[in-house]
C-alpha cells in the first residue's frame, strides 16, 4: 500500500511540474507579443520605451521559446536604430 501511495505522489508532482512549464511557456509567449506589440506602438514616438519595450519582448521570447517573436523584435528593432541612428 506505501508503495502505491508513493507512486501516486510521484505521478501527481510529474503532472503538476509538466503542467507548470506548459503554462509558463504560453504566457511568456503572450507576454512577449504584448511587448512587441507596445514596441511597435510606441517606435516613432519615444526611443526610450521602444529599446525597453524591445528588451521585455526579447527577453520573455527567450524565455517561452518563441524564435519567431524574438526575430521580429530584433528585425525591427533593427529597423528602427537604422532609421534613428
């Protein structure tokens, strides 16, 4: 009986810890397109929360694995210290 206990714990902190990265991974996503999408707001109005913006993007796309995002920032952030010098 201790042993399915046991093994029934286990199971249930595997499902917990699998759940937790899935979720955490989602929202860093989400949060990085909610960066990206401010950077992209805010490009021609004030440089300073752009290169900020730009940073949060970068940094929960890295986090969540979202290459994509994290391209797009860096492309346009690009973009925009070409044109800003």
């Amino acid at each position: 009986m201790k042993k399915y206990y046991l093994l029934l714990l286990f199971t249930l902190y595997l499902c917990l810890t699998c759940n937790a990265a899935l979720f955490s991974s989602g929202t860093d996503t989400l949060n990085a397109e909610k960066y990206y999408q401010l950077m992209m707001s805010k490009i021609d109005a004030d440089s300073t929360l752009t290169v900020g913006y730009a940073r949060q993007a970068i940094a929960f796309a890295q986090k969540g694995g979202s290459q994509k995002i994290e391209s797009d920032v860096y492309n346009n952030l690009g973009v925009f210290y070409g044109y800003k010098g």
